[in-house]
C-alpha cells in the first residue's frame, strides 16, 4: 500500500464517502481537514474511516498547551493515524502532548 494519503476537502459527507472509496485500494489513507470536520464532526470521521482507511485528521491544532492537549485526548476515541499540532508554542505544547500521541 502507498503511504500517499488523499485530501478529502469537501464538507459533504455523500462526496467525501465516494471519495473514500474512489481511492480504498490505493491510497494509504485519507486526510480530512477542519471543513469536514466542521460539517460532520466525530461521527463523520468514524464514517470515513470505516470505510477501511486509516484517517490523518488534520485540525491544525494551536492554542495554550493546556487547551491542544485536552483536544487531543478529546479526539483519541477517533484513532487518527496523523494529527496535525502546530509546533509554534515550542517545548511546553510538544511537552502537554499527551503520552499515547508520542
């Protein structure tokens, strides 16, 4: 498998679903970002990812190291394969990331 993972940039969920599975048996795996997020939230991605894909959940990530942490314990029951924090707030917000993450 390749470990290309393709952009699912829409916030319809019917499009991103035939997306998915347009690329199961050659991507791997599938990045939704903050549109779809957004639109469809956790169950959405659980839909996404039961179509057999692992999921880089790409929300970008930036606040206090208190508030990325928490959201990213928030965000464990999805079992993303990727999840984008943005590195800006340096060692104390790398240091919160929870252990599991690392």
């Amino acid at each position: 498998m390749t470990p290309v993972y393709v952009a699912i940039d829409t916030p319809d969920m019917e499009r991103a679903r035939k997306l998915a599975r347009s690329v199961k048996s050659l991507a791997g795996g599938v990045k939704l970002g903050l549109e779809f997020f957004c639109a469809n939230g956790p169950a959405g991605v659980r839909e996404i990812a039961d179509i057999g894909l692992p999921v880089f959940l790409d929300l970008k990530l930036h606040d206090i190291p208190n508030t990325v942490a928490k959201a990213m314990q928030s965000l464990r029951p999805l079992e993303p394969a990727v999840l984008t924090v943005h590195a800006a707030g340096q060692r104390p917000r790398l240091r919160k990331t929870p252990r599991w993450w690392r």
